[in-house]
C-alpha cells in the first residue's frame, strides 16, 4: 500500500492532462481484462447451473 500512495503521488504532481491520460490508460486496461473475463465467467456459470439442475433431477427421479 505504501508503494501504491508513492506512485499515486508522482501521478498527482504531474499536469492535469497527463493525470487525465494516465487514469484513462489504466482503467480502459482494466475494461478490457474485465471484459475478456466476463464471457469466460459467465459460460462457467451455465455449466454449473445446467449440472446442478441434473444432479437435482436425478434426484427428484430417485
């Protein structure tokens, strides 16, 4: 955490344009990775309801 205020730091003495930038770079990163990992997430989800409603079927058969 010390570190992070250290670099949060240098970032705040720079110009306003520059900050504006940098926060710009870093979040629109972050939006991507966000992004790329939803539909990841996502598919994993419907696996895992699809094999929970089955278990639950088998189980309700039985």
């Amino acid at each position: 955490m010390e570190r992070a205020h250290a670099i949060a730091a240098t970032i705040a003495k720079q110009p306003p344009l520059t900050t504006k930038y940098t926060r710009i770079g870093i979040t629109e990163r972050l939006g991507r990775v966000i992004d790329e990992g939803i539909g990841y997430g996502l598919a994993l989800q419907g696996v895992t309801a699809a094999e929970a409603a089955r278990i639950a079927s088998a189980q309700n058969a039985a």
